[in-house]
C-alpha cells in the first residue's frame, strides 16, 4: 500500500531500511483538510490492529478537491498519534487492534495517495506488477489465517479425538445408562469431512492468489472472482471450525483447550467487512449476470 505512494513519501518511509512496519485503516473516518504543500489531518481510527508496534499508520481521511470530497490515505509516523486500548473483543485478541487518534498532524502531499488509485492498483511512482493489483484481488490476505487456524483446530481436534477413540477401545461393556454408545464412524466422518473442506478452502485461495500474482491487467470479473473465492473459502472454514467445537465435546472446549480459541478466531475473522460473503456475491453476480 505505501508503494503507491509518491516516491518521496515512500522513501522516506524507508529511509532507514525494509522493514519499517506499517498498518492500516483504510475505512475514510478520519479529515484531512487541505493547506499549502499537503493537508492537516485529525481523526479517531478503531480497530487498527498491530499499531502498538507500528512504525507508520496509513489512515484513510475525507478530503475537498476541486471535483467534490475525496477519500485519501495518509501517511503519518509514530510519534504523530496516540492510541487507545479498546480491543477486548473475544476472537483475534493478539491484533491488538486498538484505536488511534490523531489531532491536528501536517502531512505532506508526498505522503498522501489516493484512496481511489490504491483500490486500482495505480501506484504514483512504481512500475512494479504487485503495485498494479485492484484491492480486491488480495482479499486471501484477511482469508489465510482463517485457513491456518482451521487447519490448528483439526489437528487439535484430531489429537483429542484420537484419545478418546483409544479409551473406547480399551473399554468393554455396554455404556452406563443414559450415556450413548461410542461411534467411531462419526468421528471417521466428521474428520473426513472437515478435512476435505480445509483442502477445498485452501484450494480457492492458491487461486485467488495465483490471480493476484498475474499483476498488471487484471480484469473486473478476475477481480470479483478472487474476491468470491476468499470469501466463499472463509465461510468454509467457518462451518468446520464449528462443527469441530461441537465434536470436541464439553470436555475439550475448556479453554486449556486450543480448538475453542480457533473456533472463536475463525469465526471473527469472517466478521471482516472484506470477507462479508453477500457483499462479494452481489460484486460477483454483476460480472456474471445483465440486468
């Protein structure tokens, strides 16, 4: 994001090496007045995660422009905003998505971009293809984790599983009244099952991902598709990480137990405005359907 910056605002950002970290918010709360040689910028900015440890925000602001408001990502450094800690949410609790503030902060014209050109992949000053990519094409970006911890939450569930399969086996004897018999067969299946809908998710990714890699020249309905795909695979994930907290059985959702952490994590990851599976359907259907 911050390469399509012009490239005096994005040397400066590097000036001291590569790995500078930079967040972002890119939802437009924030107001960024207009001034000689750049623009005054003030706002409150929730949900930004990993800004604790942030060494640039690129914040999203409501300009004027001689065409009517605008919506424009700042750059700023640490130093010009303070952070309050609001993330107590009970999923992705290690973001820190906390919420930055910044009151009154000059910010030149070379670290401001468009937020217009971002979303299109028109870079200011790079001709780099993975600067040429539409927004929208690296949704798998907020999707990936949520295929790592589905991927954490089988192999946890598989280990708990797999203690019970053996104590039921070394068991004899019908089970005591009132408490159902043990079928392994539903445990063969839910394991088969999740396991498949774990591949089938990463596959869409690997795809969408393949589509963001081809760089410069893609195409809206290449766009809303990977857009789908991340989408479609996150909601995947979500009906295997819950219907493995449901497998686990009371004994393994305490919280020692790592498959309830996943299933919380999985399912606020899919709360992402980015992963909104109805929002990315309607994108796609317009790319499919004629009104």
């Amino acid at each position: 994001m911050a390469a399509h910056l012009p490239a005096e605002g994005y040397r400066e950002i590097w000036a001291d090496g590569p790995d500078a970290l930079l967040v972002a918010a890119l939802s437009p709360v924030g107001t960024a007045e207009p001034v000689p040689g750049g623009h005054r910028l003030s706002g409150t900015w929730p949900f930004v995660s990993a800004i604790d440890h942030a060494d640039w925000g690129l914040l999203a602001a409501m300009t004027r422009t001689g065409d009517g408001p605008e919506p424009r990502l700042f750059a700023v450094p640490r130093a010009a905003w303070r952070t309050v800690d609001s993330w107590q949410n009970v999923g992705m609790a290690a973001t820190g998505s906390n919420t930055v503030i910044v009151e009154d902060v000059l910010v030149p014209a070379a670290r401001s971009v468009s937020r217009a050109d971002l979303f299109a992949g028109r870079a200011a000053a790079s001709a780099a293809a993975c600067h040429a990519v539409p927004m929208q094409s690296t949704t798998m970006m907020f999707a990936s984790p949520a295929l790592g911890a589905a991927k954490g939450a089988l192999a946890s569930w598989t280990g708990h599983a797999t203690s019970k399969i053996r104590a039921a086996a070394g068991r004899s004897g019908p089970p005591p009244a009132g408490m159902p018999a043990f079928h392994r067969i539903s445990y063969d299946m839910l394991l088969t099952r999740s396991a498949t809908e774990i591949d089938a998710a990463g596959l869409l990714l690997e795809r969408a991902s393949a589509t963001a890699d081809s760089g410069p020249g893609i195409g809206v309905p290449d766009t809303m598709r990977a857009w789908r795909d991340c989408a479609m695979a996150t909601d995947l994930l979500v009906g295997v990480v819950n219907r493995l907290f449901r497998g686990v059985g009371t004994s393994g959702q305490s919280t020692a137990n790592p498959v309830q952490r996943f299933w919380r994590d999985v399912n606020s990851v899919a709360g992402h405005q980015a992963l909104q599976l109805e929002s990315a359907a309607a994108a796609y259907a317009r790319t499919v359907i004629e009104d």
